[in-house]
C-alpha cells in the first residue's frame, strides 16, 4: 500500500516541550517497594536503591517524575515520610487497600531524582486534606533555613531548599472513587485558593489543576470548563488522563483509540480557549498529560487485594500489566499524538515507571528488565526532541470504532535544527500489508539516514519476561533509501519504525 507524506522546515506545529517525556511513580504495588527502592537487593545503593533500575532510568532521559500518587496521594499525610525511618508509621493505603511503612518519603525521592538524573513534580493531598497541608508541604520542601519547616528538613538532613518547581493541585478530583472526590465548584475554589497561597510563598510554582480523568466521565468536559473558570488565573496547567485497553481483543479499533485521545485533547484545547475569552485574559494555560498508558492486562488478577479481601498487604504485586508487542504499536501512537499536539501538550508522564503497568520491570531480590513499550518510550525520549514538523500525509484508512477513515500510517516528525537531523516515527496499522511511504522533505539540507530502527513480531501477543527478556527488541532496519530529497521506506504489516535522517 502506497502512502505519500510531504515535510517541510518551514511547516511546523511547536517546539516539543522535553516535559512530553515524562513519568510517574506513586506508591502503589510495587512501583516503590522492591521497584526503585530495595535495600539488600544486590545492586542497592547506601539508601536502598535498586542500581539496575537506575540505568534503566537513567537511558531513558526522563525529564520529570510525578510523585507520589495517583490515587493514593488523596489520602496520604506527607508528614509521615520524613524523619528517621525507624520513627515512621505504617499507614493504610485507602486507594489501593494495601500497607504503607513509608521507609521512602521526599527526603528519598528526591536523592532518587538526583541519581538518576530527573526532576521531581510532586502531587499535594487536596482530597483528605487542604490548603493548610499544602502550604505545609510545600514549606517544607522549598522553604529557607530559618523558617519552621526549612528548619525541620535541616534536621532532617537537607539545609538546602529542593526547589521543586512543579506541583500538582491534588489528582482525579473528579473520580467518584477518590477519598476526597468533590464537584467541579468545590475542586475549582479549593484549587484556586490553594494556587493563591502557595504564589504567594514564590510566584514561580508551576501549578497543574486537576481536569478529567478521562474522556467518559460523565462530568467531562464541563469539569474542565467551571474548574477552570474558578483557577484560569492562578494555574499554568489542566491535567488530562487516559488509559487504553484492548479489552475486546480488536487490534484495529484497539490501534485506533489514539484518535480518541486527540479529540480529547483537542476539545479541552478548545475549553481552556473558551475560558480565557471569557475571562478576555491574556495569560496561557496548557495541558499536562500526566497519567497516559496502557493499562486492562492485569484487571483480574488485581481483583482480590482491590476490593480488600486479601488484607493489608505490604507492596504486593498490583497493576503489573505484562505488555505484549500490539502495546508497542499502541504505544508508539500515543507518543506521536502528543508530538502532534506539542501546541498544547506540554507535560505528559507515562504512568507509571517501575512494575506498576510500567516499562521496567523487576523481580524482589533479582534482575530487572525492559517490557516491551520501553523500546517506543525510549525512541521518542531521546530522539523526539526539537520541533514538531506538521505533516501531510495522505494515506488509505479504516473504520474503527472511534473513528472514521483512520489512516494505515500513523506518522510523526520532529526536526533539531541546531544538529541538523530530522527524525519520523511511524507505525503502520495494516495487518497484513507493507506500506509504502514517499516522504518528500523540503528545505533541510541535503539528508542521509543514519539510523533505522524497527519493531515487529509475528505474534502480537509475544511479551519480555524474567525468564525471556528479549523476545520483543528493536532491530536495525533495511532498505531506507533517500532520494533526490525524497525518503523511501517499506513499513512491514503491524510494524513501528524510527528513521532519523541527517545532513551530510
Ligand atoms: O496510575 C494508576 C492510577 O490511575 C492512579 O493512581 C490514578 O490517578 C489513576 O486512576
């Protein structure tokens, strides 16, 4: 099947912002314990943690982990990680059912984020709690020796400030299922008087409201339009989620959901647009898509310690979906769409990082290894950087469940004027076709290929595991040829590819 898609230096959409490639870890499962923290394991450092995820962190080049929930922040009393460890209490986890003994609170993230060489953006508790602990927080992490809580985390063996600059106002506020759930107004004026105080501490915070927490609520989008009417002014982003599942066993609609997911942000795009000329303001909000990934694999297994039949376990295993290679394919689709919608997107964190519907993976006492969608989130983290080239692309589609005419090519580019390279990752939807796209570049230069990665596999349900880590890897790809300014490239049948071109 014939494609052809036509890129140019001049057409662009926006700078990708590095943030897109963010992540998320929240105490849930095992994401913390036996995930990025297990002291005796054979790689931990001093503080406990664990040395084989930090490389596997580490090359992903992560700009920003959120911390520490998720659900379970609407519950959670930062107060109970700091301190010596021995002195900690075991709390019980309300969003998960399971036990918590906090032998890791902020003091030990942020070492974490130091090591492996990414940021903290960290969650505030507006759902048990309110503005008095966030202020608290918030002190207590970036304020002056001096002051009470500066002067706590003294002792408590940082002086200096951590000087966290992103925070999110409270998680899923919308969710019936969250401690703390509140209606749009409630959320809206408790966020916005919360943003108030915490500018007032340093007028630099980047402040993230909550939006929805997916497309089907019954609430969305309104939630987003009166939340925002009460905090346009106060906040720099709205949060989006979204999971995707394969649940019906349809790998063509399964492909499709990303279309699902632009309308999304397309129409909060339009909200936050809607909001700002009503209030005939001038300042800008985007969006941070701060949970997205696939998430249904493990649904059954969870089942038990979820509806609190099975105690209250310590760091059991929960939300440990095993992705197969149809997750790559999906995957690399989200990533593309965010790269589309980089006017807009600013902030995305794959949710989550380590063992909890994660790309890494890791066995108590033994190794660690890479799922399969660690190879897509890794392609576009360290070569999807610098601007967003808007494409026209014509290419045959399908009717999806979602959406009509959903193009066989799913294509994004990015364009890094100051090294010279262009990069395109493309994935093709086809079952059972190669693809076949001509991409006519104009005003890059004279560009060769120097790297062709391709991810394929003749059985879509194949998956890494501790036994058989390598079952799903990228390989090296044959046969892309650049031609009189125009690239030329089979993509096989259900197949993700990154070409990166270069000038000569
Ligand atoms: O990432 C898992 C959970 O999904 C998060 O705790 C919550 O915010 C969302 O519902």
């Amino acid at each position: 099947m014939k494609a052809t898609v036509t890129a140019h230096s001049d057409f662009t959409i926006s700078q990708v912002d590095d943030r897109v490639y963010s992540a998320f870890l929240e105490h849930l499962g095992r994401a913390i314990y036996t995930g990025i923290y297990e002291p005796g394991h054979p790689t931990a450092d001093k503080d406990g943690m664990r040395g084989d995820v930090v490389e596997l962190v580490r090359d992903l080049n992560i700009p920003y982990v959120r911390y520490p929930g998720g659900n379970f922040v609407s519950a959670y009393n930062w107060e109970d990680g700091i301190g010596p460890q021995e002195n900690r209490p075991v709390r019980l986890d309300l969003a998960w059912h399971t036990a918590d003994g906090n032998a890791v609170g902020v003091h030990e993230f942020m070492a974490w984020c130091d090591t492996v060489g990414t940021k903290a953006m960290l969650a505030i508790n507006l759902g048990s709690r309110g503005l008095d602990e966030a202020r608290n927080f918030v002190e207590y992490v970036n304020g002056p020796v001096g002051s009470y809580w500066g002067d706590l985390r003294k002792k408590n063996g940082h002086a200096e400030p951590f000087n966290v600059d992103m925070w999110c106002l409270g998680n899923e506020m919308d969710g019936p299922w969250q401690v703390g759930h509140k209606t749009a107004d409630e959320y809206g004026r408790l966020a916005n008087e919360t943003a108030k105080t915490l500018r007032a501490f340093d007028k630099n915070l980047q402040l993230i409201v909550c939006g929805s927490s997916n497309s089907d609520m019954k609430t969305y989008p309104e939630w987003e339009r009166i939340v925002l009417e009460h905090t346009y002014e106060s906040v720099d982003y709205i949060s989006l989620h979204m999971y995707f599942a394969n649940r019906a066993k349809h790998t063509q609609n399964y492909l499709a959901l990303n279309h699902k997911l632009d309308r999304y942000i397309s129409t909060v795009e339009g909200t936050i647009n809607l909001v700002k000329a009503n209030k005939r303001s001038t300042r800008d909000v985007a969006i941070s898509f701060d949970e997205w990934n696939v998430w249904y694999h493990s649904n059954a297994q969870d089942r038990a310690i979820l509806e609190g039949n099975s105690g209250w376990p310590h760091a059991p295993r929960l939300l440990e979906d095993i992705y197969n290679f149809e997750d790559v394919l999906q995957v690399g689709c989200i990533l593309n769409t965010f790269i589309r919608k980089s006017n807009v997107v600013k902030i995305a964190c794959i949710a989550q990082l380590v063992n909890v519907i994660a790309p890494i993976m890791t066995e108590p006492g033994g190794a660690a290894w890479r799922q399969t969608i660690y190879y897509p989130y890794y392609f576009a983290s360290i070569f999807g950087r610098g601007v967003a080239l808007n494409l026209a692309v014509k290419c045959p589609g399908y009717d999806a469940d979602v959406a009509d005419n959903v193009p066989y090519l799913d294509i994004a580019a990015t364009h890094d004027a100051e090294a010279g390279t262009v990069t395109f990752f493309a994935v093709n939807r086809h079952p059972t076709e190669d693809l076949i796209p001509e991409i006519a570049l104009h005003g890059f230069g004279d560009l060769q290929v120097i790297d062709h990665q391709v991810m394929t596999h003749a059985n879509l349900s194949a998956v890494n595991s501790l036994t058989a880590q390598a079952t799903v890897t990228p390989s090296k790809g044959q046969g892309a040829k650049m031609e009189n300014g125009t690239l030329s490239v089979a993509l096989k049948p259900h197949s993700y590819t990154m070409i990166r071109l270069a000038r000569r």
